[in-house]
C-alpha cells in the first residue's frame, strides 16, 4: 500500500509497502530475513499504550481525528516459540470481547503485520482495555495500534510509525465492519490527522495551537458504531454539502492560523450530529450550556456516546467539562471527564 504522508505542508512520500496479507512483498522470506530480525531485536516482551482519539471532530465526519493524552489502551506482546498468536488475556472488558486473536483488533493488527514481513512468529498479547467499549472514543482503534507498535518494536522496528497504519487500519474492519483511519491514525501519529482518501491511504497532520486542550465526558451508555451508523442517511442535499466543507476547511484553517474564535465557529456538523443527537440524553442541553461555560466548540465525539469540547486553556477546560458533567447529573447519569492538551506524539512504549 502506498501511503502519503505530510505533516503540515511537507510531504513526505513513505516507502510502498505491502497490503495486509501480502506476504513478503516488502522484506522477502527465508533464514536471511529470520537472522536479520533476531539481530535487531531488542527484547522479548514490550508493553505499548495507545491513546483514546475524537474521531470527525464536528465538520469532518470520517476525515478528521485526534488525539489526547488520556485515557488509552496498552498491550503487553511476548515473544514465544509457538508460531501462533495467541491472546492470554483481556483485563477490562468484562469479558466482552473476544479472546480469537482473528477476532480481536489486537489480534489482527499482530497477524496482518507479521504476514507482511513473512515471518511465523509466535506472538502472546495481553490486552488492558482501559477504554470503555462503545465510547466513541476510538477504543478499537487503540487496541490495534498498541499491538501494532508493539510487535513492530520487538521485530527491530522493521516498518516507520507511519508503515504501521493499514495494519491498524485493517484491524478496525473486525471492530466495525470497515476500514477507516480517523481514530487508528491520530491514536499511531498523535496530533490532528486529515484522512484526505483511504486508497491509497493519503493522511495530512494538521498542527494545533499550544493552548488547545481537549475534554472528553463519557456518559456511563454504550453506543455501537455499527448502531450510530445505521441512523446515517446515504445522501445529503448540495446546501448541507456545502456547509460541511466550509466548516471543515475553515476548522484546519483556524488550527494553522491559531485563531482560536475561527475553530469555535467551524466546530459544526450538519450531517451526522443532527441525526446521532437523540442516542445521546440530554446532548443538545449539554452541548449549549458547555459553549456557554468555556468551550470553543462542542460536538460528538466519533460516534458516541462521549461528547468532546475544544477549549483555549485548561481554566476554560475544567468549567466546561464540569458544567457537562453537572448536567448529566442532573438525569441521573454517571459520567467520566478526561481533560488534557493535545497528544501530539501518539501510542508509545512503556517499557
């Protein structure tokens, strides 16, 4: 897969590399390729933590992500001589989710990676699922970007960070039914990440002011992407259209310029939010109150059920997430509020 690659206005061209399951078209295969690998491996067991991501960001349904400093998803691999990939345990997921490595996004980032490089390693992942599933939180997408990291780390970082996305990407298709990046991308890069066209993969990062600060409020319901999905309408009208990509280029603008009143006023979606705004209780109340108290724009985070505010300073920051909060109290709705400055960095090993 070709993979484009700029970060503000440079572009940086990545070198081709293989579709998920095409074995080794990058590396090739044999004991040259083993012995290689074994001499630039670093240790037998990493643990790697991927950040949670606020995938559309208002006006850029499926185009636009990014990322936050809290909360994550970390996945300890462990190096073994099975040749199979295997899922020890999840801790966290309440015995939701599956431990078939086929079926599981870490599971899939690890299988399709090593296929690419040609390599039948066996591979043992334990998953701490500190995202709550069905958060709009980019969940998924922060299990297999952990596990992609951390198998790439341990094989002598083979691939660069931005190699590693389709696999990650692909891995989402178990989540969700399809293959999109707003989460996986800004969850492996960090930063404000433009998906500008998913094949080739041609991705954009999007510099963010110093004083941005980002609030998560996740209300304690679940919303399936699958089900947020279906409420979606095939088609929109030219007027609507028109409004969404004026938004979306004026938001990018806003982020390059710093001009902190331009991103409040972009922050609208008229696309999906209209129609997602009654699986959320109380969300429109909410969503006026939080620009009231401090945030420069409000909006659903991904597909729900977690609102997001974009706030200039973390004073405004706390005030809105609290008056968020407050109102989700008030419906006797238990919520956690996850404040932080911009991730510009991405999943990262911890040890």
């Amino acid at each position: 897969m070709q993979i484009l690659f700029e970060s503000g206005i440079t572009r940086i061209k990545a070198t081709p590399t293989p579709l998920p399951g095409e074995r080794g078209v990058r590396f090739g295969r044999g004991e040259g390729l083993i012995r290689t690998i074994k001499s630039v491996m670093r240790n037998n067991s990493v643990k790697v933590f991927a950040p949670a991501s606020i995938g559309n960001v208002s006006c850029g349904f499926d185009v636009l992500g990014l990322a936050v400093q809290a909360p994550g998803d970390e996945v300890l691999l462990s190096l073994n001589n099975s040749k199979e990939v295997t899922i020890k345990e999840i801790i966290g997921d309440e015995g939701r989710l599956p431990l078939e490595a086929n079926k599981n996004t870490a599971g899939v980032a690890v299988i399709e990676y090593l296929k690419s490089i040609g390599v039948n390693q066996g591979v043992e992942i334990t998953l701490y699922k500190n995202l709550p599933l069905g958060s709009g939180m980019g969940s998924s997408a922060a299990s297999g970007v952990a596990a992609v990291v951390a198998i790439n780390h341990l094989m002598g970082a083979l691939l660069k960070r931005e190699e590693l996305l389709p696999f990650a990407i692909e891995a989402e298709r178990i989540a969700c039914g399809s293959a999109h990046a707003d989460n996986a991308a800004p969850s492996l890069l960090g930063g404000l990440i433009l998906v500008r066209q998913n094949h080739p993969l041609d991705i954009v990062t999007i510099p963010t002011p110093k004083e941005l600060v980002c609030v998560l409020v996740h209300p304690q319901i679940e919303v399936k992407t699958k089900d947020a999905r279906s409420v979606l309408k095939a088609t929109i009208t030219l007027k609507d259209g028109i409004t969404q990509w004026a938004n979306t280029a004026a938001l990018v603008a806003g982020m390059m310029k710093e001009d902190y009143e331009l991103i409040g006023r972009s922050l609208v979606d008229v696309v999906a939010e209209p129609l997602r705004a009654d699986l959320i209780p109380g969300f429109r109340k909410v969503k006026e109150v939080a620009i009231q108290n401090g945030a420069l724009g409000c909006g659903i985070s991904g597909s729900g059920p977690s609102i997001f505010c974009l706030c200039r300073g973390v004073e405004n920051a706390k005030r809105a997430g609290d008056t968020i909060q407050q109102e989700f109290n008030a419906m006797n709705l238990n919520s956690e509020i996850y404040i932080s400055e911009v991730n510009r960095k991405g999943a990262y090993v911890v040890k």
